[in-house]
C-alpha cells in the first residue's frame, strides 16, 4: 500500500531533487528513486516504468518525470506539484548565475570546479542506466544493440533520432514476423 503525499511534500521532495542534482534528468534518476522508494510513495519496481514513459514523452526527462511521478502520487495537482519543485531551483540558480557569472566567467577557479564537476555528472548519468541494464533480462542481442548504440552516437556522430526510427522500424518488423509465425504455428 503506498503512503499518502500531500501536494506540499511532493513539492518539497522534488525542489530538493531539483536543488541537489547536477546535470538533470538522467543524473536525477538515482536521487528520485530513494526519495519515493523511502517514502513508500513509488516502489522500486514502478520506477523502469516512469523512466520508459519519460523517456518516451517529449521534452525534458526531468520535467517528465516529475509530471509522471506526481500524477502516480496525486493526479494532476500531483503533477503540478512534482513539476514546479523540480524546475524552481533550477530557474532560480541559472537566474542568479546568469546575473553574476558574467564578471566571473572567465576566473580560473569557476574553470577547474567546472571541469571538476564533469566526470561526477557523467557517472551521476551512468550509474541507473547501469542498474536498469543489469536488473532487466536482456539478452545477447539487446546488450549489442545497446553497444552499437553507443559507438554510432558517441564516436560516429549519428543522431539518435535516426536510430530510434530504424529500431522502431526493426522492432515492428520482428513483432509481425513472430507475429505470424505463431500464427502459422497454430493451424
């Protein structure tokens, strides 16, 4: 049974989400699990679920899935709620960044504590694509596809966008082929 969340704890747990995590959306991903998971609020199970839904919307991983997870929690106003803690932070601190950075921008010390920062963000952004990799039951094939995903993205400059078409494509086209044999299987 999940526990209630009032709109103001929703709200407060995703400003502290939203404060806390540098690199966004995937980098927040560990971060919203033990906050909802902790609570009670959203087992571990359901959170592939949100992050495929995320994923799937489009516009900000983030944002999506604040509005995912708050409207699990308490519907729309949930949603609202979620959304507005994750992104209020955020805009508050570019506001004041942008303000001020300006004079400092070029200082050697803003330099090195954003070069510091770069490796914590992408493991912050490794680690639950790791986890979800591993607690899923991937086979061969998907680990490959997965790599070569990887390769043409990373080091061959492809856009993902294409990629996903031509999965999409290849997915569909496997369904209908397993599709049909079963079909013929039956007769």
């Amino acid at each position: 049974m999940k526990e209630y969340a009032s709109l103001l704890e929703i709200f407060g747990v995703f400003a502290k989400v939203g404060a806390f995590t540098i690199g966004g959306g995937y980098a927040m991903i560990p971060i919203i699990q033990r906050e909802l998971s902790s609570r009670g609020w959203i087992g571990d199970d359901e959170l592939p679920d949100i992050i495929a839904l995320a994923q799937s919307a489009p516009g900000v991983l983030a944002v999506n899935m604040s509005i995912f997870a708050g409207y699990r929690l308490r519907g729309v106003k949930g949603s609202i709620a979620a959304t507005l803690g994750a992104v209020l932070p955020s805009f508050v601190a570019i506001l004041l960044i942008a303000i001020v950075f300006s004079s400092f921008k070029d200082s050697p010390v803003v330099i090195r504590i954003f070069k510091g920062i770069r490796p914590v963000v992408a493991s912050l952004i490794a680690v639950p694509m790791i986890k979800m990799a591993m607690s899923s039951n991937h086979t061969w094939w998907a680990w490959a596809i997965s790599a070569a995903t990887l390769a043409a993205v990373a080091f061959l400059k492809f856009s993902p966008i294409y990629i996903l078409l031509v999965l999409i494509v290849l997915a569909l086209a496997y369904a209908m082929f397993r599709q049909r044999k079963e079909k013929e299987g039956r007769r």
